[in-house]
C-alpha cells in the first residue's frame, strides 16, 4: 500500500516504557522474556488507533508489523509533534517499509516428475496442480533492509525464503531446498533463542510453538537424504528437547503407585497483553478486579498462543468465559505425543550419524515418556488420551500427586494425536480400541474431523477442523497397518479433499481452515478474520492426494469445468450434495 491512514489524535501524549516487563511481574511465577522499544512504541501505535476508528474490522496485528523508515528516536518525535487538538495523521512515507519480498522458489516446476501419480481423475489432478501453483503466491523472502537495519523492523532477520505453514505438501511439489530452507530458518532461531519462536517476529522470543520441527528434519532426510542438513539438525534438536523438559514447561506427577514421571506443558516467559492482540488482551482483562488477576490472565493468554489452538474450550475451567483459561495448569496429550516424537526423530537422526549415545538416551527417553502417557492421559475404557488438569492441593516439594478425576474427558480431536506416533501406531490392540473410539466420538463430520464437540464461536472448537489434525490423525491410522484403521483414514482424507476442492471451487481459494459438518464451507470464530493462501490447507490436501490417489470413477467430486462454471452459486450442491455425502459412513 502506498499510504497509512493511522491517526487522528484527540490531546494524545506519548508514553513509551523502557523498563523491562521483569519489573512488573513480582506476583506472577515464571520468567519474563523483556520486549524491545520498538515493539513497545508499535504497541502505542496500535492502542491509538484503536482508540481512533474502534474495534469495527480492527487487526491489531497490522501495526506491531510495521517497519520503520527512520530510526525510533526520529519517528517517536514524529509522533510526539503531531497536533493534540487537531486531527492528525502518521503517515506510511514516515512509519512503515516493506519488510518481506516475494521471490520465486528455486525449485517450482509447473508440473513436476512423479507428481501425484495416484490421481488419475483429470478433475482432482488439475485441482492438485492449481494448489501446487499457490506455492509462487505464498513464497517470500525477507528484504535487504531487514538485514542490514534489523531494529527497525520487528520481523527477524531469516536467511532463507519462506512459505506460509506447508506441512508435507512441500516435498509432495518435490520442493526440496524450499522445504530444507524453512527447515533451517527454524534452526537457526533455536540457535539464537533456545526454542522455535511462536513465529518470526521479534514480539514472539517469549513463547514456542509445538515441537514439530524434528518432524519436518526427518521427512526432508528421507527423501533427500542429506546428512549434512541431519548434521546441522540434531545439536539444535537437543537444545530444543531441554527446553521442553527442563524449568517451568517440565511437570512431574506422581501416580498411584509411588512411581514419578516427568511430561511437559506450555508455559510462556510473558504476563502482559500479547503485543499483537494487545488492545484485545486488556479488553478481555478489563473486568478482572485486580492487577493480578491480569497479569495471570495475560500469562495464560499468551500460553494458550504458544499451543497454537487459541482459542478452545480445551483451556477454559467455564467454557462460556476466555477469562478462565488455565492453560499452564493443563498436561495436554498432543505436546507430549510432540515431545515422544521429536525423541524418536531424535534417536533416529543421531544412528543416521553413528551417535550411539544419543541414540541410546533419546531411546530410553522415549520409552519413559511412552510409560507416562500410558498412566497419565490413557483411558482404557473410553479408548482414547485426555489432557491432565494439575491440581495446586496436590503438589508436595514440586511433584504432584496423580487422580483420576485429573483426566479432561471432553472429547477434542488432540485426545486422538498419539496415534500419529510409532510407539503407539505399532500396538494393534490400541488401534483397534482408538479407531472404534474415534469412530463413535461425535468428530466426524460430513467434511472431516472437528475440533471439539462444543460450538463456542472459539476458532478451536466446533466446527472448525484444521488440516494439520485431520492429516496426524489420517497418518497415524494408515502406519498401523490395520485394515479397519485404514479404511477411515482413508473416508476421512475423502471428505477433506472433497470439502477442500469444493470451498476452492466456489471462494477460488484455499483457507486456514474449514467448517466440517458442511461440505464446501470455509471456518470462521476466533479474534481474527479468516485467512486465505494457505499453506498448511495446500499441504495436506497435496499429502492426502498423494496418499490415497483418486480414481477417475469415484464421483464425489464433478469434473466437468463447464458444468461447474454454469452452476455458479451452486457449485457446492454440484460438489458435495451427492449421495455418498448423504450417507455418511459412521
């Protein structure tokens, strides 16, 4: 955009704090992560603003991503010189410089050797290509400003290009060196920071995001086989492994008899308002009576972010109310599923480099971790995992005391995550009991898996589903190797194309994500406006596809483009309302 029009300032006097946020936290456990000037002048920005044009269609996030054209000082006496009195405005030419350039990714085909050669149906196939297409729109790079003047911007400086979440999509589009490049863009923030940031802006340092990276380091290595990326990999693994078993995100819990075990949770370094959401942080806290009661909120705010399902139900004592979130007092089933797995990737990784030793701790970390989500969050009886609620009663010298009224047993489609792991995919007793479960849970839906049971206009609840779950999930019921896991792993993939394909159709675009009790519908809920590109959506469509393949007989989907284009309005119906939609399986 060419201009900014940010402000119109009523008597507005500038107050940027440079004192640390450690200050202010002496009532709330847990470390702080200070912020930067320039993220706390941003913050300004953004509240102003607020207070001008109102919370209608107000993205807070816009303003902490600004950048500046001059440094802090001259741009602050910008701001501070604008008249009080009289309307103003704090122009583009003054504030903001681009920061992120699109660029091409070195290895896009248009129509790559051995791409999706299971799909034989013309229409799906030429679905597959246009999605592969949208990889060019979501690749960006960051500018030489950001590197050459990295205070005034606060997006960090990363070496190589990036793409918008892609799941395995990337190595599906046989984009290698782009999936290897965002690869070690990760590496090198846990290099700097200790931990993959909640994402690559500098208002992040304070928190994590899920512990998928060693993930992405293996299927990379199996289909490139390159070591030297493993070589660089495994130290930055480790460091990352200690960051979710050591300090305030390690619990240990003792259980019935006697024996103690150690599992993770998310735990932020940070209990004031989120800097991109920070005028709807203090708005969610404006009823709390005390300051401490804010600040606790702001903690559990942040945490939840780190989870990356913000917001659910999932996290709330009172379900109806985002103030009772108690996200740190939660053992949830998927980090840990996370954590296993990144100590198997882990192993796995140091034996391709002859480190025995690694192989061997990783191993017994792995197995030890394995027990404690068999006594922790496993239910025989309803065949499935469920979060663990800590109990403050409980707590003797640091360890907590294990009860079985602990288990969350509100269904939620992470109770569903640790089938994605060896150790648990391997065990035909288990599938057999967690496919049946899933199966009879209330998840699936005419258009996949949904998040939650419960409707609560929350992004991660009903009836959202989100593409990184339904393909964990898909994943782990195919690696088992049973029949009936396979089957509906494969009806699900079926119905997340189809939806998928239908949405695209009708919105000619792929979403974040999608509402599942309906084919052909994008979601909706959360504090922000639906995103459209979208990266993880592209990959795990490109994943299932490449899985499952699609028959040129199977009709769930039409392929007739005139057809389609003559519908118009009603491409859905065309695309979905069929009676194999009708008849839902389960």
């Amino acid at each position: 955009m060419s201009s900014f029009h940010l402000l119109k300032l009523l008597n507005l006097t500038l107050l940027i704090s440079l004192i640390s946020a450690m200050d202010s936290a002496t009532d709330d456990q847990g470390p702080i992560v200070p912020t930067t000037p320039l993220v706390t002048f941003l913050e300004t920005i953004q509240e102003t603003a607020f207070k001008t044009f109102g919370p209608i269609n107000f993205e807070p996030k816009v303003y902490v991503d600004l950048s500046l054209k001059f440094d802090l000082a001259t741009v602050k006496r910008a701001f501070d010189g604008l008249p009080g009195a009289e309307t103003g405005r704090f122009r583009v030419r003054i504030l903001m410089a681009e920061d992120l350039e699109r660029v091409d990714p070195v290895d896009y085909v248009d129509d790559p050797d051995g791409f999706l050669v299971k799909v034989v149906h013309p229409g799906v196939r030429g679905f597959g290509l246009e999605v592969h297409s949208i990889w060019k729109n979501l690749s960006r790079k960051v500018s030489g400003r950001v590197l050459e003047h990295p205070e005034l911007h606060t997006l960090l400086p990363l070496k190589y290009p990036v793409v918008v979440p892609g799941s395995r999509g990337l190595l599906a589009s046989k984009m290698y060196k782009t999936a290897k490049g965002i690869v070690l863009n990760l590496i090198s923030l846990i290099d700097t920071y200790g931990y993959v940031l909640n994402g690559a802006r500098a208002y992040y340092t304070n928190r994590s995001q899920p512990p998928l990276l060693s993930s992405m380091v293996v299927e990379v290595y199996k289909q490139t086989n390159d070591t030297e990326l493993v070589k660089i990999a495994l130290p930055a693994l480790i460091k990352e492994h200690k960051f979710w078993n050591s300090g305030i995100h390690n619990v240990t819990i003792e259980d019935a008899n006697g024996t103690t075990h150690n599992l993770s949770r998310y735990y932020a370094m940070w209990n004031q308002p989120r800097p991109e959401s920070s005028t709807i942080d203090k708005e969610t806290a404006d009823k709390l009576s005390t300051e401490s009661e804010k600040i606790h909120l702001y903690r559990e705010l942040a945490s939840t972010a780190e989870s990356g399902w913000d917001f659910s139900t999932r996290w709330m004592k009172n379900t109806s109310d985002l103030r009772t979130l108690s996200t740190t007092t939660i053992l949830p089933v998927d980090l840990n599923a996370y954590v296993l797995k990144m100590e198997l990737d882990i192993a796995f990784l140091a034996n391709v480099l002859g480190e025995s030793s690694h192989a061997l701790h990783f191993t017994r970390a792995s197995k030890a971790r394995k027990n404690a989500m068999d006594v922790i969050f496993w239910n025989e009886e309803k065949g499935q995992w469920f979060d663990y609620w800590l109990n403050a009663s409980s707590m003797s010298k640091g360890v907590y005391k294990w009860d079985v009224l602990g288990q969350n047993q509100d269904i939620f489609a992470s109770n569903f995550i640790p089938i994605w792991v060896q150790l648990f995919n391997s065990d035909e007793a288990r599938v057999e009991k967690v496919t049946q479960s899933l199966e009879s849970s209330g998840l699936l839906h005419a258009a996949g898996i949904a998040t939650s049971l419960k409707n609560s206009s929350q992004q991660w609840d009903f009836p959202n589903g989100w593409a990184p779950l339904q393909h964990m999930i898909v994943e782990g019921l195919v690696r088992s190797g049973s029949k009936e896991a396979g089957l509906l792993a494969k009806d699900i993939a079926i119905r997340w194309i189809r939806t998928n394909y239908a949405t695209y159709k009708s919105s000619k675009a792929m979403h974040e994500k999608y509402d599942v009790s309906k084919c052909g519908e994008f979601g909706g809920g959360g504090e922000y406006k639906p995103q459209t590109g979208f990266g993880w959506s592209n990959g795990v469509v490109l994943a299932f596809l490449e899985e499952f393949g699609w028959p040129e007989d199977l009709n769930h989907i039409a392929s007739d483009q005139n057809q389609i284009e003559e519908n118009g309005p009603g491409v859905r119906k065309l695309l979905c309302l069929n009676k194999e939609d009708r008849q839902v399986r389960l």
